[in-house]
C-alpha cells in the first residue's frame, strides 16, 4: 500500500533567526498576509516582539510627523512610513520613517513595478528601544555599506539620539550645531532636529525648530534645486 503524505505548506513560513536570500526573503513574506513585520539584515531574518507605546509606537509618530512636515514644505521630497527597502541582495529592512528625493526629481532611488523602494535612501530613521543593539551593528554596517547618506537613531532608553553622516566610506556623528544645540542635516537644508525636544516628546519643540530650517534661504534653495530637476512626464 502506497501512502501519500499531504505537504503542510508548500511554502516554509519565516522564522526569526531564519538566513535566506531576499528572494527566498520575500517568497516567504508573500506567503504570510498576515504577517506585520519583518526584516532581512545581513541574511538573517528579524521579527519583532510586542511593540510598546511609551517606548515605540509614541516617539515613532514623533519622527514620522517631524519628516512628514519637511515632505510637505519640499515637493520633490518624500517620506515612507514601516516602508520595506530592497537594499542589497542580502538586506532588506523595514525601516521605521525614510525620506528620499524622489527619482523624478534626481533622487537616486528606483519605485519598482509592486511598488517597493529599490537602493539607498538619502536618509533612514530608527526609534530604537529593544532594538538598540541590531540598529547600531548589523543595520549601521549594512546601511554603511550601501551609502545610505544619513543614519539617525533615536535610542529611547538612553534618552539620546545618533545622527550619522556617510563620509568617505564610513559614518560619523553629526554634532550639534554649537551656536543653538540643532541638529542639522546636510542632505536636506533645513531639516533642523532639536534633540532635547525630541527626547522628551516634545514635539511642539520639535516642529518648532524645524519651522525654523524651513525658512532658512538653505532650503529656499534647496527647493529651487529640486524643482529645476524635475522630470516632467
């Protein structure tokens, strides 16, 4: 008598833990609709434990809507929240808020046919609580590599927050600026970050101080740039 074993799956669901290649990565993912978050780095698959307000889901809103009001003063720019980003063929990050210039205003990155951002955003923000560890190893090294330009990292257990810049083959720490204590990015002119507001949720201070970046003739010019770039379809 012949037995026939009926296949549980005929696709493996992810695993924490799991190293695969981002097609496999992906396959997977596809696999599982109700699957919320996931994320390939340096191929091996991470998959989050419960999420908390006070230490995430709060501080996250914080910097989505900081990047959300600098989208909205910089058309050419765009931001992406939980967005999943095809780094390399071996990362692929759900990172927490992105903003990139789009590609028909120059930007380097590619909208692939399903939709998804293909290459390195200009730069990547991490609210970083039981994360602090892969944020500031695995994913650091990963984004280094792939020239991702700024690399920020609110690190809310510490009550601090990193800001790196792509120089030269490596990262280093954007300082604060000595004359007012913002931090300000040079890939966007006048995207201006107050840390101490930010790090005690003040986000009134945030926007604050971004209001501020936002009417420096930096951006001003920035703006025209962007403008000038623009593909028109």
């Amino acid at each position: 008598m012949t037995i026939t074993m009926t296949p549980i799956s005929a696709i493996p669901p992810l695993q924490n833990g799991d190293q695969l290649t981002r097609d496999e990565f992906e396959r997977r993912y596809h696999a599982m609709p109700g699957l919320k978050w996931a994320e390939l780095i340096e191929g091996v698959v991470y998959m989050p434990s419960p999420v908390s307000h006070e230490f995430h889901g709060g501080p996250h809103v914080d910097v989505a809507a900081w990047l959300g009001v600098y989208r909205a003063s910089t058309p050419g720019a765009d931001a992406g929240d939980n967005s999943t980003v095809r780094l390399d063929t071996d990362n692929e990050p759900q990172t927490d808020v992105i903003l990139f210039v789009r590609p028909d205003h120059g930007g380097r990155v590619v909208i692939d046919h399903d939709g998804y951002i293909a290459g390195s955003p200009d730069l990547v923000a991490e609210v970083s609580a039981s994360s602090a560890s892969l944020d500031l190893n695995k994913k650091l090294h990963a984004y280094r590599r792939n020239r991702v330009t700024e690399y920020l990292v609110w690190r809310v257990y510490d009550a601090a927050v990193d800001w790196f810049v792509f120089r030269d083959g490596r990262f280093d720490q954007l300082p604060p600026d000595p004359a007012d204590g913002l931090m300000k990015s040079e890939a966007f002119p006048g995207l201006w970050l107050d840390p101490a507001a930010l790090v005690r949720r003040d986000l009134g201070g945030v926007l604050a101080a971004l209001t501020r970046g936002l009417g420096s003739s930096a951006h001003a010019a920035f703006v025209a740039r962007l403008a000038a770039r623009r593909i028109t379809p």
